[in-house]
C-alpha cells in the first residue's frame, strides 16, 4: 500500500493502524482520543520490542 502522495515512495508495513483508526472512529471517538490510543499501543509495542532486545552499552548516569 502506498502512503505517499509526492516524489518520495513510501509503503505502509502494516495496515492495523488503519483499522484502529476507523473502527474507534467509528465508535464515536473524537479524533484526539483516537491518536492518543494509537500512541499508547505503540508505546506498548516499543517498550515490548527494547525488553526482548537490551542495549549492550552501559547506561551513563
């Protein structure tokens, strides 16, 4: 799926987002509320994604 709309050729990876989007949408939810829910499951997932995988440099205090 393209998700561009000029020179640069971009392609969404995953179309869950999307379907987030309109199913909330569609529940009546303002748009703001909507973002802010994508935004946490993305949170999730990245906070998911940075446990499974540990930085191996020491963190600087």
């Amino acid at each position: 799926m393209t998700a561009s709309s000029g020179l640069p050729d971009r392609h969404r990876l995953n179309r869950g987002g999307d379907r987030q989007l309109t199913r909330r949408l569609a529940e009546g939810k303002p748009l703001r509320e909507v973002k802010r829910c994508l935004e946490r499951i993305i949170a999730g997932q990245l906070f998911r994604t940075l446990q499974q995988h540990p930085s191996t440099t020491p963190a600087t205090p």
